[in-house]
C-alpha cells in the first residue's frame, strides 16, 4: 500500500466512525508509525508503507475510531510550540487552554513595563502535564514557577515535561491538593499570580461526552456536582497566597462565567474581567485581590 492510498483510507475510516477531524488525525497517526513528520509524510504520497508499518498504523486507526484520542495514542500533543508528553493520567493539552496562558503573558507584560517587576512568583494549580506551567517558564524564564497537582501519575508527566522541554530552568513541583501541596515558603501571601485550569465539568455530564473526552482522566475533568466545587476552593484560599494586587486567573466553561464573577467579587476580587478564546467563547476569568 503506499503513503497516499493508507492516508485517504484511514481518513475514509475515521470519517465513518465520526471523527471530528479524520484526515489531520490520520496524518497523525501515520506520522507516528513512520516516525516522520506530516510534511515529510504528504511529499511521501508514492511511497510504499512496509507490511508491519501497514499493519500498525490499522491498528491505531482502528484505536481512534473506539474513541482513544490520538494524543494518546502517539504520546504526544503540541501546546504553544512545545511537543508535550502525554498518558491517560493527565487532560490533552487543548488549545482553548493557550488563551489562559496569553492572557498571563500579556499580564506579566504589563506588570514589566509599568512597574519594571522583573522577578514574579506564579502558581499553577491542578498542573496536569505542565503545559501551562512550562510554557510560561519557557516564555518568561525569569519568573519563579511553582505547580501542583492531586494526581502523582501526573505530576511525574509534568516533572519529565519540565526536564525535557526546560533542561536548564526548574520549576517547582509539589504533589497534594490545591493549596494543601504547597510549602510553608509561599505564606505569608507571596505570589504575584495564580492560573488554573481546574475540573470544571459538571458531575452529572461526564458520562454525556464523547468517548473520547470520557477516556481522559475523570479526576481532571469533574468539577462536583455544579461543577465550580473546585474552582469555589482555589477562589476561596487565593487571597492568603496572593500579594498585593496580585491576580487570579481561571479557565471554565463560557456558561460559568457569570457564577465565577459572583465568586471573585463576593471574595473581594477587583477588576473582574472575562477573557475570549480563538472562537469568541469566553474561556478564561480573572480578578486582581488588593488586601
């Protein structure tokens, strides 16, 4: 079989099977097999594919189409430029979530050009694979990172992210719950930002998504019964590692924003503002905390 034809029919596969995006997924996944890239792989179209190539390259498709990502099944999954590893123990980077981590640059920029703060400490809660944190020590290497998560697995998914993508910079990792992982070293209030992309799904509506979403880890995805139980907590304790003015930004659905704002202000949050994604939903929210 060769390149083109193994691609329009892996393409043809997933379509059926109701793929979103067959024909990106396909390259993909053919990709992966050949261990080339989907450039090399589309001026490639005449080549012949090798029996076992053939063989395995089925055999994802066939993956993809029960409803494993292709994330998944190549390890890997681009955010930001970067190529992060990923497993079932942690969320596949999306790009809704790279509106979370511009909206913190932009933020750290301004803080840099009005106020020339050139040092700022930035907390990562629920850290998943360390995309949000890495990038923005990949983008920003002089700020002073901390992360943690719940999940162990997926801790040791950020720390060998942080150790491949970010060999000579270190951010700091602690395993636990939100607040409860951190050390005594970020009290009294020390940070000048904190960034989560927390569970946020309704529990009720977990078991209403694509197979592909459900294959993910649920710890990563349910967010209580209303869905805002763990960004109610993160909301909560915020001010006491928050320095003056410092902000909170949060990535959530667009039919929570209303109910976030409530929170943030309620807490005594200022300057509370609603941040849009590449398609025009709201994703992200944030408030400044002046104590």
């Amino acid at each position: 079989m060769l390149i083109r034809e193994a691609l329009a029919q892996g393409s043809a596969d997933l379509k059926y099977a109701g793929i979103e995006t067959p024909a990106l997924d396909a390259a993909l996944l053919l990709a992966h097999v050949l261990k080339t890239t989907r450039t090399a792989l589309i001026a490639s179209g005449k080549e012949k594919i090798k029996e076992a190539d053939c063989a395995a390259f089925c055999g994802l498709i066939e993956r993809r189409c029960g409803g494993e990502c292709a994330a998944y099944l190549t390890g890997k999954k681009e955010f930001r430029g970067l190529e992060f590893a990923v497993n079932k123990s942690v969320l596949v980077p999306r790009p809704d979530t790279e509106t979370l981590v511009e909206t913190a640059l932009n933020k750290l920029e301004i803080w840099n050009e009005e106020l020339g703060i050139d040092c700022l400490r930035v907390l990562d809660l629920c850290t998943g694979s360390g995309a949000v944190a890495v990038s923005l020590k990949h983008e920003r290497p002089e700020l002073d990172v901390y992360a943690s998560d719940i999940s162990e697995e997926a801790l040791e998914t950020a720390k060998a992210n942080a150790a491949h993508l970010l060999p000579d910079k270190k951010i700091h990792f602690f395993l636990g719950n939100l607040y409860d992982a951190l050390p005594c070293s970020l009290l009294p209030a020390s940070c000048s930002m904190i960034i989560s992309n927390p569970p946020y799904i309704p529990s009720s509506e977990i078991d209403t998504l694509s197979a592909e979403v459900r294959n993910e880890p649920r710890i990563a995805l349910d967010g209580g019964a209303s869905g805002l139980e763990i960004i109610k907590r993160i909301i909560e304790d915020a001010p006491d590692y928050l320095r003056q003015n410092g902000l909170l930004l949060l990535e959530a659905d667009p039919r929570q924003m209303h109910g976030i704002s409530i929170m943030l202000d309620k807490r005594g949050f200022k300057d509370i503002l609603i941040y849009k994604d590449l398609s025009g939903s709201d994703r992200v929210i944030g408030g400044s905390y002046e104590k």
